[in-house]
C-alpha cells in the first residue's frame, strides 16, 4: 500500500505497488484475517484516489468482496468454495509474480469476475458483493476528500447505490470531514 502523496514515478514503482498489494493479499486471505482484508480494502481505495489509479480500486473490491464471503460460513464451508479458494490462491500467486501492469490487471479482472459468479451462485445478497465492494471503495474514496462524482468515477459505483449507502452511514462520525482549504491542498499535492 502506498503510504504518501508522492505518486509512484514510474511503471516499474507502480508494479512494485501493485505486488506488494498482491502479497499482502494474499496473505490475508490466507490467514483468513477478515480485518486485514478490509484494512486492505480501504487502503488500497484510497490509493486510487491519492494516485488517481483505478487499479487501486479493484486491490480494493477483490480485499472487501473476499472479507465478506468469509464472514457467512454457508459460503467458506461450501465444496464451492473449496475450489473458489484454490483458484483465488493460484491467481494470487500469479498476482505476486506479475512482471506488467496489463498482467496484474488480466488477474484482478478474472478474481472479480470468480468472486462475483461466486457471489451469484452461493450468496444471499441483495445487492452483489462485487457492486457492494465498489460501494465501500467509493464511499473510502469520498471520505478522503473526492466528490461524489470523483468516487463513482473512479469505481464504477452505482450512484443511487452510493448516494443511498452514504446518506444512511455516519460516515461524518467515522472520518474527519475536510474542510474546503483542506480539500485544496489535497487537490494541489494529486496534482503536481
């Protein structure tokens, strides 16, 4: 996770990012340490914002998506996903060893997608884990400072979706809400 507002300067240092998140993925999931991986979750959101790199975003969604599944136990002792999770470890694996960025995304991609047929086929959800993930990634996103429209931007929330998921939080209790000066000088330090 990158801890500072100074944009990884190359693709090699974004890659590097991007491993390092794999990693701490995959130690998470497994360990099944289902705080870590929503610690990941909105670390890797705010990431996106920070460094105005969706990719964070889907660090994000697949660390969330997995946390929840394994807080319904119908889901984790299913045969299911006993093949779910031997799947998500060889693509965690391959995550780890990415040496591109097109790579790291062709893996998120085929988890997101995994999680999401898994999510369809053994869930008890009203809404899909993956579309509940991008909820939580935007509602990170905007706790730090981005718009509405900023945060649907970068994750591909639902807007009603968030709209109705904010407004029903105490988020303003969660997080310190910025001030416009502030919200300034985070814009300034994104983009310099």
């Amino acid at each position: 996770m990158v801890d500072s507002f100074n944009s990884p300067n190359s693709s090699k240092e974004l890659l590097a990012e991007f491993t390092k998140d794999f990693q701490e993925l995959r130690k998470s999931f497994t360990a099944r340490d289902i705080i870590k991986l929503k610690h990941l979750g909105a670390e890797t959101a705010r990431d996106a914002l920070e460094f105005n790199e969706p990719r964070f975003v889907e660090f994000s969604v697949v660390a969330y998506s997995i946390s929840k599944l394994l807080e319904k136990p119908y889901i984790f002792e299913s045969n299911r996903w006993k093949k779910f999770s031997q799947f998500l470890a060889d693509e965690l694996v391959v995550g780890v060893k990415c040496t591109t960025k097109e790579q790291c995304d062709f893996v998120l991609t085929k988890i997101v997608k995994e999680v999401d047929k898994l999510s369809e086929d053994l869930g008890r959800f009203v809404t899909s884990v993956i579309e509940k993930a991008r909820i939580k990634a935007a509602t990170q996103i905007y706790a730090h400072g981005a718009s509405i429209g900023r945060a649907i931007e970068l994750t591909n929330a639902d807007r009603k979706e968030l709209l109705n998921y904010i407004g029903n939080t105490k988020l303003s209790d969660k997080y310190a809400t910025k001030t416009v000066k502030e919200r300034m000088v985070f814009a300034e330090k994104l983009f310099r």
